[in-house]
C-alpha cells in the first residue's frame, strides 16, 4: 500500500477533547505514519518528516486553518519533487474548504474512508486536482494559500464583535444578537472608517467604494450551498470575485440569491471570473476563517496560479 502519513493538530477545534482516536485507527494500517503537533510553527517541519517518510498522501486532521499551513509549506519548499494528494479531514471551526474539495463527516468517518479506500487500492481514483488561492501582502514574506478570502465591512464587522462584544463573556443568545446588529448596521449604513476598497486585475480597475462584502475563492460553493455564477461560467479563469455593495438595496437583492443559492451580478452586486486580483485598503481580512489586518499602503495580491491534489471521497 502507498505511503500515507496523518498529520494531527492537537489545537484544533475537534481535537481539543484531547483523546488520541487516530492511533487506534491506524493500529493494524501498514506503511503509516502519525505526526501530532500543537502549534503552527511544527506544521513545515510535519511536511518534512512526511516527505522523507516517502507518503503519497497525508490526512490532514484539523481545520481550514491548519490545511492552509500545510499548502504553505509544500508550496513554499522543496520538501516533495512530486507533492502528495491531501486528504482534509474536518476538524476544525471552519472547515469549508475540506467540504468543498475533500473529505465531510465526522474526523472519525472521513479518516476511515480513506484507510478503507487504500487498502481497495482506490484512492488514486479519488484524485481532483484544484486551484489554490495564494495571497501576498508582502514581497519579503512567502505567501500565504488558502481557499476563501474576505473583507469589507462584514469582515470589519466581525474584527469588531471579536474584541468587543465576546470579551464582554454575555450569554451566547446574547453574544450572537449584538453581533448580528453590529454587522447589519455596518452593512445598511457603511459607516465603518477604513474608507474605500480599491479592486484590479493588475491592470485596469475592477471596482472601487464601499462594500459591505468582497470576496475571492477558489471554491464553488460558499457557505449555505452559495454558487457563484457568471454569464458565460465557463470556468476558465481559476477565481471568482464577488462584491456587494453597502446599503440597503444590495443587501435585500442578495435574499433570492440566498433562496435560490445561486449569486449572480445584479445592483449593487458583481460576479466574475478572474485569475489575479489586487486590493487596496486598510483595515481587516479573513483568510479561511483567519483574521488579518490590511494598509492601503501595501496591497495584496490574489492568484490561483498553484494547484494541489486532494482525496475528494463521497460520505
């Protein structure tokens, strides 16, 4: 059987229950190896040790976060000549970019259907290749990948509740109603003070103002079953780039997107396909659930130049 080795980080969210279930697992599994690590920092050096084991797949067992660690540091090394597949399992707080391209279920359920899988000898029928989103905010520093980025005044608005409102320790009804009024009230009124978001391909500009949403993915299908769709929707570009618009007209058009899980252009809303993005503004941005700070002075720049292989398995 080809090489496999599961990597575990004992931080996320699944996984802080503190049970050991995965080397049960792999108790009577041949040629595999488990690496458990609790902190960011040891992701590299787990892709290291995985790579001179010699697997051709690794199960990552954490969440979108710590998957996106992991694109790093086997794009950002020469750790593999041929890189691995990836099985996501989801164990995390967000775990949208292991249901969109890999593995759902329970931890439990997805790591045993990629043993079952391998010893069938059918994972390699299992096999999507996909585009990675890769973000730089930074020329001295390596770039970060992930699948979904945000910002605009939903993402400022989420920054906000973050430091204000969930330190408070209120009740989680409570918690959960503040923060849905802060965001609505970012999002009707747009009085938030990081100012206008710049948008281009790298050559003309795409759209400038103020949005209450800006996001870039390489998945397709957002959270609640969402689907971007373009006129064409040919596919032939590796990103979509969804905009709405502050105020009160674009919000209430998103509603038949929402019934229908279908986003398309529309007042006050773009949908399109692109393949580089670059934005100026300052304030926050989420990349896959993390959340990071943004200066108009330094833009970042978005591709879907890289790609990697992933187990994608039926539940």
């Amino acid at each position: 059987m080809t090489p496999l080795a599961v990597i575990t980080n004992r931080g996320s969210t699944r996984n802080l229950r503190g049970d050991n279930w995965v080397d049960p697992m792999l108790s009577a599994e041949v040629n595999v190896v488990h690496v458990q690590i609790d902190r960011a920092d040891q992701v590299a050096d787990a892709v290291r040790q995985s790579a001179a084991f010699g697997a051709q797949t690794i199960a990552v067992n954490g969440g979108d976060g710590t998957a996106d660690l992991v694109f790093a540091a086997l794009l950002n090394s020469s750790a593999y000549g041929a890189l691995p597949a990836l099985a996501l399992l989801p164990a995390g707080k967000t775990n949208m970019t292991t249901a969109g391209w890999s593995l759902t279920g329970t931890p439990e359920a997805a790591l045993a259907r990629v043993l079952q899988s391998r010893r069938d000898g059918t994972l390699a029928r299992h096999i999507v290749n996909r585009p990675v989103l890769a973000l730089r905010q930074n020329a001295a520093m390596p770039p970060l990948y992930g699948a979904f980025f945000g910002a605009a005044e939903i993402v400022d608005g989420i920054h906000f509740c973050r430091r204000h409102i969930y330190p408070l320790k209120l009740p989680n009804t409570l918690s959960h109603m503040a923060a849905m009024s802060v965001l609505l009230w970012r999002g009707l009124l747009a009085r938030g003070d990081r100012g206008a978001v710049h948008i281009s391909d790298g050559r003309d500009v795409v759209e400038q103002g103020n949005f209450f949403a800006v996001a870039v993915t390489a998945l397709d299908e957002l959270l609640l079953g969402l689907q971007p769709a373009t006129a064409s929707d040919d596919g032939a570009e590796p990103l979509h780039y969804i905009s709405l618009r502050a105020g009160l007209r674009p919000i209430a058009g998103m509603l038949p997107a929402l019934m229908h899980r279908r986003i398309t252009s529309g007042a006050g809303r773009t949908v399109r396909r692109m393949d580089r993005i670059t934005l100026r503004f300052t304030g926050a941005y989420t990349l896959d659930g993390e959340l990071y700070e943004a200066s108009s002075e330094q833009p970042l720049e978005l591709d879907g130049n890289h790609r990697l292989n992933f187990i994608r398995l039926p539940a």
